[in-house]
C-alpha cells in the first residue's frame, strides 16, 4: 500500500509540472525520456494513492483538474523550500550566502552600485546578488520587512526602528530649488515665496513603501504635483520644464552650470538630509561573522570614502570602487 509520501517525491512534481507546461502526455514523456506508459502508469499510481483525479482527459490536451492545480501550486512550493534548506546548507558551509539582496534608494548614483557588483562578482563568490530600487521610506521598508540585507540610501529620521545598524554615508546631502530656464519661476523675483511655488507644478518623488502615507517633502498644500517613480525621471522632467522642485545638490549641480537648469532661492529654509545605509543588527554578526560574507564585503567596500562620495554623486571616475 503506497502512503502518499510514497508518491509526493520531487521526481513525481516535476513530473506533473512537465505535463502541465506541454499539455500532452506524450510530449512530457519525450522530454523526460520516457514512453509514454510510463508516464501515463506514474500519474496514475499518483491519482490512486491520493484519491483525486490530477488531469482532465476528456480532451485531447492534458488540462489540471482543481485538485492537480493545487497539487501543483503547493508542490513547487515545497520543491521551493527544498531549494532554499539546500541553500542555507551551503551557506552554513561555504560562509556565503546564497542570495544576497541590497536595496537601493533612487537617490544614489546606479552606475556606482553596478560598479560595486561588477568588483563583488570578480571575487567569484557562490552568492546571487539581487538589486532592487525603492524611494523614500521605501528603501527602509525594504529591509526591516525582511525583503533585503542591504539599504543603500536610507533617509535617516527620528523614528529608526530597533534591531538595525546604520552609517552615515557622507556629509549632509544639501538640495537646491531649480527650474528649466524657460520655466516662469526662472525669471521671477528672487528669493521666492511659497504662494510664487504653490502656483506652478510641483514634481516629486512618489514613495515607495507599501503601506501608509510616506514621506512627502517639500510638498505646498493646494499645489499641483507630477508625481515621478525616482529621482532620475524627477530630474528628466524638470528639465523638461514640467514643473518646481528640490533636486539632490550633486545630481542638479552639472545642469546648473551648463545652463539647462536655473537654481532659484526660495524663502523656505533649505532643504538638507543625512542619507546612510543600513542592515539588520544580528547578534551573529557580532560574534560568528564567518556566515554572511557577502554581507561583510559590501560593508567593508561602504567604509571607502570615494566610495561614499560617489554614491551620492560628490565623486566620480574610475576610482569610485576600491579593491580590498
């Protein structure tokens, strides 16, 4: 007598997930290097020991029944928890983790993150790396949900939750108000006042967290808002003259001197922030490092002050990643 764990093997799921993808009996046996009796005797002694009909033969196409569908879905979850043990297993071993996922705010220069992964995949390391964008709150969400390892780009506030470590990548980051030249507030009567703002289009950076309202800075009550996914499309479209608003010094810097944007002086005080990365505050860390290298790498390249500089964008060239 078969139990079900009998049948419930990784082989058997593949096994479905293959007749599913193709439809056909006969194709997955082909691809699998069976004849189809095989299969077709393998499927079956599946059905019989669960008691469930697993495809719908009515038809020339092998289709799930409700019950195969479901079958299915839990089953690649479980193929996916096998995959992961095998994961941490080899991470234990090896001190490397097998996915390492950093999360970085729009406000950090991207060609400087590729250049750190491209110098963390020289080292030839068994870990993925996963990169993900967020703004705002976002990028803290990101790693206090568990989602990341790593936030590069961290706004700091008051309210820094427990549990997680931070470093300040720079100097306080300072944003500049600016404006097309061809936007009215380039040639309006400096310094500006918030009803000389509040008339024209704001563009800001949406955040990016799940949940709640964000972060909204810089915003007028009753003003007009494009609101833009990063900080790269906030500049792209104030370039374009489609609306106001503080731009990162570094990023606005450039355009300003070559005339393609027009710095204006507002009356509000100026805009400034601390921006860090961050990382959960494991005791292992502390004491068993030997189990997170991927983690310790990026750290100790975070440490670099060129490094730093040009995440923000106050250094470029060729020296932003510095071997260790």
């Amino acid at each position: 007598m078969n139990f079900a764990r009998d049948v419930l093997t990784p082989e058997s799921l593949t096994m479905l997930q293959t007749i599913a993808r193709l439809g056909s009996f006969a194709a997955a046996a082909r691809d699998m290097g069976l004849v189809p009796s095989a299969l077709s005797y393998r499927v079956r002694q599946m059905e019989e020991t669960l008691d469930v009909l697993l495809f719908d033969r009515s038809s020339r196409q092998a289709k799930l029944t409700a019950a195969g569908a479901e079958l299915l879905s839990e089953g690649m979850r479980l193929l996916n928890d096998m995959d992961s043990i095998a994961h941490r297993i080899k991470r234990v071993a090896t001190g490397w983790e097998s996915q390492f996922t950093v999360v970085v705010d729009t406000i950090i220069q991207q060609r400087v993150v590729m250049d750190l992964c491209q110098h963390f995949y020289a080292s030839n390391p068994p870990t993925r790396l996963r990169l993900r964008d967020e703004t705002l709150s976002g990028t803290l969400y990101a790693l206090t949900s568990g989602q990341a390892d790593l936030a590069i780009g961290v706004v700091l506030q008051e309210d820094i939750p427990s549990g997680l470590r931070f470093e300040v990548i720079g100097p306080v980051m300072q944003f500049v108000f600016a404006v097309a030249p061809g936007h009215p507030l380039a040639s309006a009567h400096q310094p500006l006042s918030d009803a000389d703002v509040r008339a024209h289009r704001a563009v800001a950076v949406a955040d990016s967290v799940p949940q709640g309202n964000g972060i909204t800075i810089g915003l007028l009550a009753g003003q007009d808002v494009l609101t833009v996914p990063s900080m790269a499309a906030k500049l792209d479209a104030q370039l374009r003259g489609m609306g106001a608003g503080f731009l990162p010094e570094p990023m606005a810097r450039p355009f300003i001197e070559r005339g393609e944007l027009v710095e204006c002086t507002v009356l509000r005080p100026q805009r400034s922030g601390k921006i860090a990365y961050a990382w959960r505050d494991h005791p292992r860390h502390r004491t068993a490092p030997a189990g997170d290298r991927a983690l310790q790498w990026w750290l100790a390249q975070l440490k670099h002050t060129h490094t730093r500089q040009a995440l923000l964008g106050q250094a470029m060239g060729s020296q932003a990643v510095t071997k260790v």
